[in-house]
C-alpha cells in the first residue's frame, strides 16, 4: 500500500475514533490548568476585577463541583448517545453507527465535558491556602458555561439527525464520496437530455428534496429575456445532481450564463422535505 493510502486510511480511522477529539481536548485542558496555576503573573492584582476572589475552601468546593458535574454530565450524554445509536442502528442501518462515531458535534461535546473536568481537576490540587489560582477557577466556570453551550446545540443536533432524511441523506454523501472523483456522475438520460435539449435547462446542484421554486422570480426572468419557463421538477421531488429542474425555451445564446446564475440561486435543495410548497 502506497503512503498516500496509508495516511487515508490513518485520516479514516481517526474520524470514527470517538476518543481521539476528546482525549486531545483533555490533555490540552490539563496542560492549560498547570501553566495557569504555576504562573504568577496571572494572579497579579491588577486583572483582580471579575476574577474568583473566595480562600482556598471555596476554590475547592468550586472545582470539586465543576468537575463531578461535568463526569456525570459526560455519562449521562454517553448513555443517551448509545442508546440512540442502538435503536437508529436497528430501525434503519448499521452505517448509522458510522456516521454519529464521525460526527464532529458529538466528538467535540465529549471533549468539551472532557476538559471541563480535567481542567478542574488539575487546578483542584493546585490550590493551597497561601494560594488560590483565582484566574483558573474563573475559568473553570467559563468552562461550565461553554461545555453546557455545546450540550445544548448537540441534543438539537441529535434530534435533526436521527430523521430517516439526514441518515439516508449522510449515507448516500458517503457512498459519493467512496466513489472514483467523490461525485456523482449524470444518468445517461440526462447527458443525453443536456445533449439534445436547444433550450437552456438549469440543473441540480446537489442531491435531495426540491424544497423551494422561486416562481415569481423564474417567471419574470423567462419573460425579460422573451422566453417561457417550464419546471420540470416540482417541490417535493427527490432530485440527484445534474437532473433538470426548470427549461427556458427561446432564450439568446449571450444571455444563458446570466441566467443560469439567477435561475439556479431560485431553486433551493435540502435533505428536509418542507410544508412551504409541499403541502403533501
């Protein structure tokens, strides 16, 4: 195997590895914490203002707390990860594992807990009585805030994701990419159709629900350049990249570039079918 394949197969193993965000998060955190509690120039009384002013028992019970939470933050999001994995797993397909194991959101709010408590954890045993590392419990909390921030935008995420359109939607982005080039090719009926076809069809650019046809606006350009508009496809329908979505007849040859840009930016794709032109 070539080092190119080598390093891929490196790069993929790492993506599904669910430890290697979290366990990197936590030692830069750790690493943090002793800089932080070693350095005397950030306890100067200068940057005092704003900063955790309580003794030595409260930075500890602080710390202690932060840190418990954070644990048991990160067993309980770990539980209810396993769980929807096993049920999404056995409801549509095994590749769903696979996608949440790479999924960036997830790896990041484990780290993120992660570090919350190694940070903690490694200030904790730097706090004396003769010396508090006021800057680092601040920053502890901080952490608290930010680690609840990402937990908060991951359950929303879950949610979005566990629908059967994002799971086939992810699973068929992965199937592309595995191809040769990492892109879909045109059907031969459409290489066939954007062959033969005088007028000027504006394709898809990705593949999903037609979510949204800008008609207002699709029929104003078709009737400044003197030509009619046609929607070959209608909201709702499952579309690839490169099927036809609007053919406009009789239109000049200089004006087609302009018009594809505008016409293309009418028509919008989502993995999501959407109610708004979709009432079905």
């Amino acid at each position: 195997m070539s080092i190119q394949g080598r390093l891929g197969r490196l790069v993929d193993a790492t993506r599904e590895s669910l430890w290697v965000v979290p366990a990197t998060l936590g030692a830069l955190a750790a690493v943090l914490a002793e800089i932080l509690a070693r350095s005397d120039v950030l306890r100067d009384d200068a940057i005092s203002s704003g900063v955790f002013s309580g003794d030595a028992g409260a930075a500890r019970s602080v710390l202690a707390t932060v840190a418990t939470s954070a644990l048991t933050v990160l067993g309980v999001t770990l539980t209810i990860t396993l769980a929807v994995l096993a049920l999404t797993a056995q409801a549509y397909s095994p590749r769903a594992i696979r996608r949440f194991l790479r999924d960036p959101v997830l790896q990041w709010v484990v780290g993120m807990l992660l570090a919350t408590a190694a940070f903690s954890l490694t200030t904790l045993r730097q706090a004396q009585e003769d010396d508090v590392p006021a800057l680092s419990v601040t920053l502890s909390i901080v952490f608290v805030f930010v680690a609840l921030g990402f937990l908060v935008a991951f359950f929303h995420h879950v949610a979005r994701e566990i629908r059967v359109e994002s799971i086939i939607a992810s699973i068929h982005s992965d199937a592309i990419a595995a191809l040769p080039g990492g892109r879909e090719s045109l059907s031969a009926d459409a290489n066939e159709l954007l062959a033969s076809e005088p007028a000027l069809v504006v394709t898809a650019r990705a593949t999903g629900h037609l979510v949204w046809l800008d008609d207002e606006r699709i029929a104003r350009l078709a009737a400044a350049s003197g030509g009619t508009a046609e929607a070959v496809a209608c909201p709702g329908a499952w579309v690839r990249r490169g099927d036809p979505i609007i053919r406009l007849r009789n239109v000049d040859e200089a004006e087609r570039p302009r018009l594809t840009r505008r016409l293309t930016s009418a028509i919008s794709i989502a993995t999501h079918r959407s109610i708004r032109q979709d009432p079905q």
